[in-house]
C-alpha cells in the first residue's frame, strides 16, 4: 500500500500520543508482558511511523512492562525447503556453504513488518539466539524470554514463546489477523506426535561459522484463521481500534490452551474419517 493511499484514507494523523491512548482504551496496561504481531500500513498514516508506534507501546507498558516481538529470518535455513521462491537444486551446496552466520545484532528481520525490524534494532532491546524464528524483546523480563532460546523445536518449550507463556503474557494482534498469531506454533509442537522435519542454518559455535543441523516440527499456519475464530467466540478477547486498524488482545495461554484442543480434536476427526474412508 502507497504512502499516498495511506493518507487518502487516514482520516487523522496518528501521534505517539493517540496510539498510546488507542492501545490504554483497549486494555494495554502498565507492567504487562505483551508480544506483539503488526502491520504499519494497517495503523493509518503515523507521524514517525514505525518509530512512533515502538515508542507508544513502551510508553503505555512502562518499563515495569515487557515487549516482545517476533524477529525472523526465514531465509536462514536449508534452501531445499525453501518455497516463495525455490531456490535451484544446484545452488544450496553453494548457499549452505557461504551464507553469513546469524548474528542477533546484525542479521535482518524477514517478512515481520517495519515496526518489527525498528524494534530489533532498538537500544537496550534484546534478541534471542535462533537463527531462524528469533524474537527480540525489551523491558522488565527481557532476559528471561530472550536467554536460552533452544536451536531444536524454536517455537516450543525451550522457545521465548513458552516463557511468554510461563509469564502469562498477552498477545495483541496490531492491525493483523490469527494467522499472524505465532504463538499458535507453541500449541503445534504440544500435540501427541507432531510431525518432524530437519533443518539447518548457519551460526556461530565458538567462535566459527558452522551450518547447523537441527531438529523442528512441520509447522502448518493454515488453520490458524479457523482456530482464531473460534477461540474469539469461546474465550475473551479485547477487540477495539489502535489507529485505523483492528486490534486484538488476548491472555497467550487462553490461546495456546484452546489451540492445543482444537488441533487435538481435528486430527481425531481426520483420523477417524480416514479409518471409515479406509473400512
């Protein structure tokens, strides 16, 4: 979406101070851990832009507060996987060979959004180790979600996601839908049995490049739309206007919960179909 467009439909322009009110009114509170999920364009047309709107959510949280978002670099990892766009067979011996190392001070965020990748490079922001699913975070619990972030399974129980969740924190959805909702990852990797892939990327391991492999599950975001919309109907979720966009906020676990028993029970269904389809 143009800049130009943006203005045309943006009534107002949003201040540091007008979002700062927008995210109080729908339920952003001083001392809360909040992982955040955005899309600047969807704000309206910001004066700062994406440095504003790190700033309003600092504001209203405090630094009794803390924020998290996702930082990711999805082209850090096995090039045989990759899929918009595919990379030649010939080339990923060449790309596993030469690709830098991630590091969280200089590699870039990939596909999460402006105020995301303003935020990783905010001062005193901190960010998680895993070459691929990293998230950055700043405030009172910074360390604890960002230490230790686990190479295998990165968005489960070794995961800043499952310390967001330990904190019983709270996810807000800034002018994007559920199947932007990572934290629905966290409830993939806690069914029964899910289903395992091998990855790999490169970093540093004392001190020297290396491409490591590691272990992962097959992670499927297309429910998550579906998943969303039926937890909004179950359970509470904050719905109000931040700029011009809709914004969601909701308690992290009450979703993670809900999704580990929708995808429990969708698969049930799956697998008994299949064994009547079969009979």
């Amino acid at each position: 979406m143009s800049e130009g467009h943006i203005i045309e439909t943006s009534t107002i322009p949003r201040t540091r101070q007008s979002l700062a009110l927008d995210l109080s009114a729908l339920g952003v509170a001083p001392g809360m851990t909040v992982l955040v999920h955005s899309s600047l364009s969807g704000l309206g047309w910001v004066c700062g832009a994406s440095v504003t709107v790190v700033q309003a959510l600092m504001d209203v949280l405090t630094s009794d507060g803390t924020l998290v978002m996702p930082t990711q670099s999805g082209e850090y990892s096995d090039p045989s996987r990759w899929s918009n766009p595919p990379a030649p067979e010939s080339w990923w011996t060449t790309i596993r060979e030469s690709m830098p190392a991630y590091v969280p001070e200089l590699t870039p965020s990939r596909g999460m959004g402006r105020i995301a990748e303003t935020f990783r490079t905010w001062p005193g922001v901190m960010r998680s180790a895993h070459p691929t699913v990293s998230f950055a975070a700043w405030g009172r619990h910074s360390f604890d979600i960002i230490l230790n972030h686990s190479l295998d399974f990165g968005l489960g129980e070794g995961s800043p996601l499952a310390r967001i969740y330990d904190l019983d924190g709270s996810v807000l959805l800034l002018g994007v839908g559920y199947d932007s909702n990572t934290s629905f990852h966290l409830a993939e990797c806690r069914q029964p049995q899910p289903s395992q892939i091998l990855e790999g990327a490169p970093i540093l391991e004392n001190g020297r490049r290396t491409w490591k492999t590691y272990r992962e599950i097959d992670y499927d975001d297309s429910t998550f739309q579906h998943i969303g919309a039926a937890f909004e109907e179950a359970s509470s979720v904050y719905v109000g206007r931040v700029g011009s966009a809709t914004a969601r906020l909701f308690r992290q676990c009450a979703a993670v919960d809900f999704a580990v028993t929708w995808l429990s029970s969708h698969a049930l269904k799956q697998s008994a179909g299949a064994d009547h389809l079969c009979t």
